[in-house]
C-alpha cells in the first residue's frame, strides 16, 4: 500500500520553485523586468506554488479559470478546484503589459523578489460574485471579503517561476515542510494512511480529542500549523509550536504524530477553504482530513457543520482524499473525560464546552481557565505569551465562533 496520489490527472507533484543552482541567474534576469507588487494573500499563494502544495497549478488563473473555480469548483480543463487563486493590479500597471510578456513578482511587505509570471492574459472579474460564491457573503465586515474587494481592478493571469519561499525556511527551521519531504517523512515512518489536522489556533482538549481518534484510526497523525497571515487576536505561530509540540511530547505516544508548518493565509471561507485544505494535504500525502465544528469559519457566516457537508456536494471523484468528521466534543464531569453528544448520555449543565475562541478570549482579558479547558503545560505558555504583550489583544465572540479552529 502506497501514499494516496497528489491532485491533478498527472498525478505528481509540481512544484514551481526553480532549483537553487538556477536561480542567482533567474533573479538577475527578473531584475530587469517591469514588477507587480503582489498583497500578503497572493505572495502566500505563490509560495504554496513553489512547493507543489498547489498542485497541479501552473500559475495564477485566468478568467474561464476564475470563473469555473466560481460557478462550478473546477478549472477549463474540467480540474476540481474550490477557491479561484488570482493576482491583481491596478488598470494603469496592467495597461503597460502585453501578453506573453514577464514580469517580477514583488512581496508588498518585504520588497523581496518572489518570482516572475509570464503574462498570458488579463481580465476583470465581478469581485460581489466572487465574494458571494465562495465566501457566501459579500459583507465586508467578513476578512476574506475585505480582501478579495481591495484587489486591483484587473487579474494578470499566466504561469510562474518561484524564486524564494520568503521567511518561512528561516523563521521555522525543522518546522517547515515542503509537500515531498513531509511524503518522504511518512514513508520513513512506514505510514500509508495519514490524518491531516488542520490548526490555527493552539490545541486544546478538543483538539487533542479529535488527534487521538485519528491516531487510532489511521497510521500517522500530521499536524499542520498554518504559518500565513491570520486575522487580529489570533495567536502567532511561533507561540502555537511551542504550544503543540508540549503537548505531543508529554501526552502523545511517540511517533504517532508528526507536526509542520503551512505557508497557507487564511482566507476564512469555511465550507470552501475546507476544500481547499483538503486538496493541500493530498498534495502533501495525508489520506484523511479532520474536519470539525466550524472549519476555517469566522463569526456566523457558516453553520457549524457546513465545511462536513460540504465534502457530500462535490463530485465523489473529485479528491482522493476523505474528510474525517467530528462532531461536537466537550469535557463531561460525569464521564471524567472527553466525550460527544455520540459517547456522552449526561445533561449539559455536567459538559464543558472547549474552543479555541473562548480560550484566547479569557486568556486575553487575564481571567480564569476552567479546569479540563486546557493541558496546564500549554495553558503556561499562553498565559506567557499574553503577559508580554504590551497591548490588550480584542476577540470578539460570535454565535458560531466558539467552535472554530
């Protein structure tokens, strides 16, 4: 029995980055080229690129692209894909490129060289009706919505040649996972099926909950930190690490679990992005997705449940992946112990409900974890991390939100 298949009809990984031998040439060469200045959202994309996450995609799309990925979840050549990956501009910076032309790929925030797109295309799109198709919404209190209606008013669309991975080699040595060495990773430890969970906040008991049922249930566990952009009042990477990797060595049997980080932003668009997150780790080899309560969901966008349903409405071979669904998990005083409204009989005035959200806001306000909420070890360095902040971090609580990620 073998890893479960990369995306795409080819059935291979292919990564965009150029190897390192060629790229000092490459880099010289961009130097000279007209630039676009790419937001944190796109740059994260083209490293997701570069490493092969984002299989089978050759570069930013174009507009039968953008619009299939819309309507439909697939790409012209009939590829599932759930979220349109784009790259924007202003009327004036896309009015001096002709097509077949290359330009540098330039990160706004660091200045730092990325790339370059061979230009294939350019096109406008209805921002609302990409809004509103993936998001499911256009309000732009909504962050991804905030993000996709500041885009330039043109798409270049064409293919890529990665030249950097950023920050994220340095930042998170050892942590930072391309899809083909987390592949070599899982064959060395002699799993074939492996489940992905997806984090972006640091594990609770809930989490910890869901982790171990997969343990049992497939070979590996892969816990795959997102290291992009999040939201004000999410908890940094570099603090969640510490955070799980705690956790895995005092409450976790060894070689069950194998934790790496994600160079993915988040875009908050539950039900779509779990797609999304699950067409990555099939990238990266995972068989099996965790798929909770509220996944990649922010405020009351998305009903708790919407990002396991979700997986039932597209076509039954449009991922070889699976999501592994779980329902709602607390702590019951009676059961002294995790359980689900599946495993646990008891009234709720004996559970406790666990999440991410409520976790982070008590921590944040100084107040009181109540006791099961949290392993003491990881509660210890949250509790250091918001003692160091200088400034009071805000997080709202939504209808739904108590459930994310």
């Amino acid at each position: 029995m073998a890893l479960i298949n990369p995306h795409g009809a080819a059935k291979v990984l292919m990564p965009r980055l150029v190897p390192d031998g060629g790229r000092t040439d490459e880099r010289q060469r961009a130097a000279s080229l007209p630039s676009i200045t790419m937001t944190s959202r796109e740059t994260s994309d083209l490293i997701m690129m570069g490493i092969g996450a984002f299989t089978p995609l050759e570069g930013f799309m174009g507009q039968a692209d953008w619009k299939g990925v819309c309507d439909d979840f697939q790409m012209a050549d009939g590829t599932f894909w759930p979220i349109p990956i784009t790259l924007s501009t202003d009327q004036e910076t896309a009015g001096g490129l002709r097509d077949g032309s290359e330009v540098a790929l330039v990160d706004g925030e660091t200045g730092e060289l990325m790339g370059t797109l061979e230009v294939r295309e350019k096109y406008e799109v209805d921002r609302a009706h990409e809004c509103r198709q993936v998001f499911r919404t256009a309000d732009l209190a909504h962050p991804g919505v905030a993000n996709v209606m500041a885009q330039g008013d043109v798409n270049l669309a064409g293919s890529v040649r990665v030249l950097s991975e950023g920050r994220y080699p340095v930042q998170y040595p050892g942590l930072y996972m391309h899809p083909a060495e987390a592949r070599t990773a899982f064959e060395q430890r002699g799993w074939n099926t492996v489940a992905a969970l997806q984090l972006r906040n640091p594990m609770h008991r809930s989490h910890e909950h869901l982790a171990k049922i997969a343990v049992e249930v497939c070979d590996g566990l892969f816990i795959h930190q997102i290291l992009g952009k999040l939201k004000p009042g999410d908890i940094p990477a570099e603090v969640r690490v510490r955070a799980v990797n705690t956790l895995v060595d005092r409450y976790f049997v060894p070689g069950t679990c194998l934790q790496a980080g994600l160079p993915l932003e988040m875009r908050y668009a539950g039900p779509r992005e779990a797609l999304l997150h699950a067409t990555v780790r099939q990238n990266y080899g995972c068989s099996r997705l965790i798929v909770g309560r509220d996944h990649a969901g922010v405020g009351d966008y998305y009903g708790p449940f919407d990002a396991q349903r979700i997986f039932d409405e597209i076509p039954k071979d449009a991922l070889e992946i699976r999501p592994l669904k779980m329902t709602i998990t607390f702590y019951c005083f009676k059961c002294d112990g995790m359980a689900s409204d599946r495993t646990c009989p008891h009234e709720k005035e004996h559970r406790l409900n666990v999440s991410g959200t409520m976790l982070r806001k008590t921590l944040s306000e100084g107040g009181e974890v109540a006791d099961h909420f949290s392993r003491p070890e990881v509660l210890a360095i949250l509790r250091d991390y918001y003692a160091s902040l200088e400034e009071k971090v805000e997080v709202t609580l939504h209808r739904h939100a108590k459930g994310e990620r």
